[in-house]
C-alpha cells in the first residue's frame, strides 16, 4: 500500500519562479526514499508542500489516502513529521522535554507525558530532558527536533539534510538512529554516503524527476552524479579506481556490503592478481618517492 502518493505536482513562487513541474512519485508504507539533485532543485520545496505549508499548488498530494487540500492540511500534518535542514530553526522552548511536547500539545493530542517519553526514547535523549536546548551540540539539538517529530507519532518522517552540519561521531549516530527506525520516511540529501545506508531507492529531482532507482544505479548513471552536483560515496569511488586499474566492475557498490560482494567477484576472477597489483602499484609509488627524496638532498 502506497503511504504517499503524489501526481502531476507543480508549485511556482510569489515572483513566478518555477520550483516543481510535473512531480511524480509513490512511496509504499515502511519504504525509506531519498530524494537528491543540485541546489535550487526543489528538494527542501518538495517536503514542505507535503506537509501543507506551502500553497496552492497543482496536481495531487495524497497521504495515507487523504488528499492534501487547504481544509484537510491540518488533519494531514498529524500523519507527516517534517524535520527542518537547521534545528535552530525548530527548536526554541526552555527545557527539551517542554519543546517535545510543543508539537502533541500544538495539535491537541492526548498522553503528551507518554509521547514526550517515547520522542525522548526514539532519539536516545533521556538524559537531556531538563536540559536547555540552545544549550546543547549541534548533534544533540538535530536529536531534540527528531525527538519533537517522532512524540506526534507521524506515518511518514520528512527529512530535510539530516545529515548536514553534523561532525563525524554525530553523523554516524544519526545515520545509525534513522537506520533502526520503524518509519516510512522521505529524506532530503546530498549525502549519499549516509543514504546508501538509510535508503531504499533514491529519485533524483531538478524541478521534475529525473531518475528513479536504487543508489546503485544512481551512482552508475555518470551523466546524471555530474548534472545533480552529487559526489559519489567514497566506496564508490574507491570500485571506479579498481576499474580503471583493469579489474572490471560489474556494478558501483554504494555500500561496504556490496563493496565485499563485489570485491570478492573480482578477486574470484583475477585471483591473487589484485593484491599482487595494488602492492605493486604501492611499492613504485613507495620507490619514487625514495628518489625524489634522495634527488632533492
């Protein structure tokens, strides 16, 4: 069953630029989709008009069979949890637990005690509960805007660059959170690195969808990385080195359990030649620094 459904979707601002054309995508209940593509593409847009904050607009917004229309935008909200590019800008109560509960109580919603607690739960911030928000990392108030979205108990998680702005520890983290969830979610993103580990297929969007598939066809269409403003994953480009080295990749792996699988296809054909030609490859390397060293005394 398809939690969110969406056709023929176009939005053009105040001045008459055109955000979304023609926008075209379905997502089945429990799926994660992450949706990339340059600056100025429509992304950040995109998300906010699911959730009822930006209208009028054309073609058709349905959420767990409820079109999304000015008299239903507020019966909608309570099934969609947005999470915004900057926490500073979701974030201003005194205490977290006062600014988890923002939502529930906004929306009139009932046990706040109980959904405050599991928001706390869910981002792994028990202990931060009496804590000033301004106050914390970075990291901790990205936690503190998850844990406001998830104490509305939403059937879809709309996440606008969760990743950015984090340092390494936090983002693993965060990677690590959103992994585990239970949540059918639309994630915004540049990272694709973390949506290889979050995601189930990715749609590339630059005022209309581009592609549609799973991350490792994206980061096998060339054209379409370079043209989206994308940089491929580490791993990914790791396999393209390998490639060019004369050991044939079948597929860009995008994660370390594909790179394994891969890898192993190419040591099963090659045998001890790779290993044998990556240390060579070392080795001259390793001498001709030797001599350049030695050339320069």
């Amino acid at each position: 069953m398809n939690l969110l459904e969406i056709s023929g979707l176009g939005f053009a601002y105040p001045d008459g630029t055109v955000a979304l054309r023609d926008v075209a995508l379905s997502i089945e209940r429990g799926e994660k989709v992450a949706v990339v593509g340059p600056n100025g593409a429509g992304k950040s847009t995109l998300l906010q008009l699911i959730a009822g904050f930006r209208m009028p607009f054309t073609g058709r917004v349905i959420v767990s069979g409820k079109e999304l229309k000015e008299s239903s935008s507020d019966e909608i909200r309570r099934d969609l949890g947005l999470l915004f590019q900057d926490p500073d800008d979701q974030i201003f109560m005194p205490t977290v637990e006062e600014d988890v509960a923002f939502g529930p109580r906004n929306l009139d919603m009932d046990d706040i005690e109980e959904r405050v607690l599991r928001g706390l739960r869910s981002a792994g911030i028990e202990k931060l509960a009496k804590r000033q928000p301004h106050k914390l990392s970075y990291g901790m108030k990205k936690r503190v805007a998850i844990a406001g979205v998830m104490a509305m108990d939403p059937k879809v998680l709309l996440l606008d660059e969760p990743t950015s702005g984090l340092d390494p520890r936090s983002r693993m983290e965060l990677i690590k959170l959103l992994k585990g969830m239970d949540r059918t979610m639309l994630i915004a993103t540049h990272d694709l690195e973390a949506a290889a580990e979050i995601v189930d297929r990715a749609i590339v969007l630059n005022e209309s969808v581009v592609m549609e598939g799973t991350l490792r066809d994206l980061v096998m269409a060339k054209d379409v990385v370079e043209s989206a403003g994308l940089e491929l994953p580490p791993i990914s480009r790791l396999f393209k080195v390998l490639d060019a080295m004369g050991y044939p990749i079948d597929s860009l792996p995008v994660s370390m359990d594909q790179a394994v699988a891969e890898l192993t296809m190419v040591m099963d054909r090659n045998g001890k030649h790779v290993h044998a030609h990556i240390h060579e490859h070392d080795h001259i390397r390793e001498k001709a620094k030797a001599e350049h060293a030695h050339e320069t005394r």
